[in-house]
C-alpha cells in the first residue's frame, strides 16, 4: 500500500514519515491538535491518530503513557502558544496604548501567536470536562489581567482598564466566533476606528500603517 501521510512538523521541509518509520512525538501531537480543531475532542483517539499517519500504535507509547497523557500535553501546548502568546503581546514595549493594542492586533493576524482556531476547539472540549472548564477559566483569568495591567501601564484607573479589558477581550471573541469573512482591505479599514473605541484615544497614523502593513504582508504571504 502506497500511503503518503503529511504531518504538520516543525520544520516544513522535512519529509513527511511513512511506513513503520518512527513518527515523533511532535507529529502525534500536532496531528492530535489536527483532529482537536476539525473533528473535536471525541475523535482524538490513539488509532484514529495513527491511522492517518499510517503508522502502528506501538510508536505513541514511546512518547505518551495513555491518551490522557496525551490529552494533557495537547491543553498544554494551547496554553503555550493561545496564552502565554497574548500575555507576550501585551507585555512588548509601546510609546502609546494605542500601540500597545496594534502589538496585540498580531495574535489576531499570526495563528502562531494565538490559534483562534485551537481556542475554540478547546472551549468547546470545556463544555464537556469539568477539569478543562476550570484550565480556560484560569487561562481567561490571566489573558484578562494581562490586559488590565497594560491599559494600568498607560494611566487608566483600576476600574477603566479592567472595563476596557473585558471590552477588548470579550469583542474579539465574539469577533472570531462571528466568522465573519470579511475583504482584508475592509477589515483593516477599521483599525484606527477600533483602537479609538478600544482605548479612547485616537492613533497615531504611523502605528496604524504599521499594522496595516504587518496584517496585508502575512496574509498575502499565506495565500501564495
């Protein structure tokens, strides 16, 4: 059987693994999160998995002691990448607020920052686990307190920024989960006027061509 399995690696050249060569333990993971995003928790199962790599199951236990093993590393690569990229974002240095919200802006562009699609997955993996409801409410804790302490950062009271910041957060989700389509060019005509309702404060033009120009190159070097 002629079977050609593509793995989502971290190095992109690599040749995808076939027959009974070792799969790593990033390939299982990465297809795991795969199967997460598209076909939901339910079907991160370890056969399913290795079905689609063509590979035997012996391999995944070199790497994961069960599939709740598995299921643990998958919620702790989101919170690598989904929280602990936002809190990053908001951390980075800015002259003004509005700056520090364009910095933001990135993880709305650039999924290796923040995976939109990998947050849903798992808000809704959350409403069937008790133990995963209680990470995302942890994690929406901190992304929210990330964001408050920024808009602290640029002298709005405790009240304001933590107001601001459920504004800001609560939006794009609701954004995000709105699945919009918009043009690129329409999307990014908004900017300036989203940043002004965001912080109160009107940007200056240069950090709005900046991020502009940031959004349009990545996502015209995506669609190539």
């Amino acid at each position: 059987m002629n079977t050609k399995p593509i793995l989502h690696r971290d190095n992109p050249t690599a040749e995808p693994l076939v027959g009974n060569i070792k799969v790593t333990r990033d390939d299982w993971l990465n297809v795991a999160m795969d199967v997460l995003v598209t076909d939901g928790v339910e079907q991160v199962k370890v056969l399913n998995l290795a079905e689609r790599m063509a590979v035997s199951r012996s391999s995944f236990y070199w790497y994961f002691k069960s599939r709740q093993d598995l299921l643990d590393a998958l919620l702790a690569k989101w919170q690598a990448t989904n929280t602990a990229g936002l809190i990053a974002q908001t951390e980075l240095p800015a002259e003004t607020i509005t700056g520090a919200v364009c910095n933001l802006f990135h993880c709305v562009v650039d999924p290796a920052l923040f995976d939109t699609a990998l947050d849903f997955a798992v808000r809704d993996w959350a409403r069937r686990s008790g133990k995963v409801r209680r990470l995302l409410d942890q994690s929406d804790t901190q992304r929210l307190n990330a964001l408050t302490d920024m808009f602290l950062r640029y002298g709005y009271a405790q009240v304001e920024a933590e107001t601001r910041a459920r504004v800001l957060y609560y939006m794009q989700i609701g954004y995000d989960l709105a699945q919009l389509y918009e043009p690129i060019n329409q999307r990014l005509s908004f900017v300036r006027h989203y940043l002004f309702v965001f912080t109160g404060v009107h940007p200056r033009e240069e950090e709005v061509e900046a991020f502009q120009s940031f959004a349009r190159g990545f996502w015209e070097g995506r669609q190539r």
